[in-house]
C-alpha cells in the first residue's frame, strides 16, 4: 500500500537550489543568496540540508553548520525545487521517491538540467538506499496537497491543463494519483488564481492541509475568484465526512516589480521538522500572520523570512525548498 505523507510528519532531510549568475537571479544575485542563506540556516540547525550549489567553496564559507549541510555540485537551470525534486511516498512502510516529469509550468523555461537533479542526486546516493520510481507523467511538487491519510488537494487549472499531460483526461489524471501516490481521493479547486503566478494556480501558493482537518487558504473579500474558491472549500468533507476547519490568509497588499503584480502569498510556508519557515512581505500583515501562525502550529517555532526577494522572481518559501521523509 502506498501513502504520500503530510508535510508535518517526520522527515529526513530538505533539499534547496543555491541561487546562481546563469539564472534569472543574476540581475541582484547577493540580494537573492542572503534569503537562501537565511532559509537554509534556518532549516539546518534543526535537520539536514542538501544544497544543491555551482561553487562548493563559495557557498560553505556562507555558512558555519557544515555538518549538517551536504554541498552538491550540480547545475540547475534555477532554484525551484519543489517543483522538480524527488516527491517521497512510503511503500508497505518503506520509502521510495518518485521522479516525475518537470517541464517548467508547461514549457515557459528552460528546464532540461533541473528535470535531471532527481535521479542525478540518486545515482550520487544522496538519498540512500531509497529506491527512485521515474514516472512519464508531468508532477510538480507545489501542485499537490496531502493530508497523510490518502487525500489530496489540487487545482483543475494546473493539473488539467494542456500544457502539462494533454493526452489524459481528469478521470485518468486522478487515477494516476491514486496508482502513483495512493490517493484515495482527489479534491478538485476549480476556482482560485493569483496574478502574476507562472505555475497556473499551484495548489501551495492558495490552499494547505495545516493537519487533516483543517485547510488554510488565501482569501481577500474584493476577489471574486477567491471568493469562489473559498465556496468550494466550504463544501469539502474531511474524511471522516466532517466540514475542514477553514482559516483565511489575507493576501498582503499588492506587490510589483516593474509595474508587474507579484503574486505574494502567505501560504507558501515550509513545514520542517521544527520549525515553519513563514514567508513575509514587508506588508503590515506580516506580524498578524507570525502570531497566527504561532496558533496554528504551537509545537513549532515560526521562523519569519522576508520573501520579496523571492517573489520578484514568482516564487516564495515552499516553492524554494523540498523535504524527503524520514
């Protein structure tokens, strides 16, 4: 029997992309690597970090933790490992990772040296004995939701796009769920978007599982779109067939970068082992979320990280950063 894990659950170690010069980061690159510093820091004193980085040397004289840092050469067309990283799964109790597809949010970026790094970092043993199952189908990390127990929350607008798998319908995209991951069920969000978002409404910037009975979700009341979402949301049962505890995140006010909106948002959070990584938006809501979120994880301590780093390139936290289970 196959389970995908909850983010909260025990996990291994968490994997990150260095930012680098022949990326999208090269126009402000110090600026870029003091977040991932930062991140990372706050990720390594509580577990192990795999960083993934084009200069060894430079990056370890960033950090002091190098023991529990594994510095790895390896070229990446950009940072976003989330969507291009080993997706864990226990198997009859045993872990095993999934390579899927990458094809960069249907084609928009180069992609071919970040739709490697998975089985690259697993022929280097960087995950162990775990076994690597390479799936043909196209599976973003951030597009995916689960609350441990064989749900799983997505977005028609990702998963059934056409730029993704065009040759499977919504039946056989949710069976492939269930074969891949041992879903038992698929919730489908037919409504919610943020502008500026490259990813075509991943389910990690709008809605997740804080544990299995409660979804946090992005809302602002002038949003129509939203709005709908948080209707649909309304009519979701947990498994045990019980309304989901619903808690609205606010989305900062509008962010932009060269007149372009940025598609801010604050559930891009990371679970970790210890900690949540919180991101935050030099918004006047930032210190409303730290306390909120302080409530919705009381075991853990929430580490905020200013993201606007990040979200000038169309990402934030969890899009930055992936976690292998235990």
């Amino acid at each position: 029997m196959k389970r995908l894990p909850a983010e909260w659950e025990k996990q291994d170690s968490i994997l990150m992309c260095f930012p680098h010069a022949n990326s999208d980061w090269a126009d402000d690159l110090q600026s870029a690597i003091s977040v991932f510093v930062r991140m990372a820091s706050s990720i390594c004193f509580n577990q192990k970090l795999i960083l993934l980085c084009d200069d060894v040397g430079a990056t370890k004289k960033l950090f002091c933790y190098h023991d529990k840092i594994s510095f790895v050469k390896l070229e990446t067309n950009d940072t976003w490992i989330r969507d291009f990283g080993p997706i864990s799964i226990y198997e009859d109790n045993e872990r095993k990772l999934i390579d899927f597809q990458f094809n960069a949010w249907g084609g928009k970026f180069e992609h071919g040296l970040d739709n490697a790094v998975t089985k690259q970092l697993h022929s280097e043993w960087h995950f162990g004995v775990s076994k690597l199952l390479e799936e043909d189908f196209i599976l973003e990390g951030g597009s995916i939701e689960s609350d441990g127990a064989g749900t799983i929350l997505t977005t028609t607008e990702c998963l059934l796009n056409s730029n993704r798998n065009p040759s499977f319908s919504k039946e056989q995209i949710e069976e492939k769920l269930k074969e891949c991951l041992g879903a038992k069920r698929v919730l489908w969000l037919e409504h919610g978007s943020l502008i500026g978002d490259d990813t075509d409404a991943h389910i990690d910037t709008l809605a997740r599982f804080i544990d299995k009975d409660t979804i946090a979700y992005v809302s602002r009341e002038t949003n129509d779109e939203l709005s709908k979402m948080k209707e649909q949301l309304e009519t979701f049962r947990t498994i045990d067939g019980k309304p989901y505890r619903l808690i609205p995140l606010p989305l900062p006010s509008d962010k932009y970068k060269n007149a372009e909106q940025l598609p801010a948002t604050y559930a891009n959070f990371l679970i970790a082992n210890h900690v949540v990584l919180l991101p935050t938006y030099d918004d006047v809501l930032d210190k409303e979320m730290v306390s909120l979120f302080k409530e919705l994880f009381p075991t853990r301590e929430i580490i905020p990280i200013n993201a606007m780093r990040l979200i000038e390139e169309g990402g934030s936290i969890h899009c930055s950063t992936m976690q292998v289970a235990f």
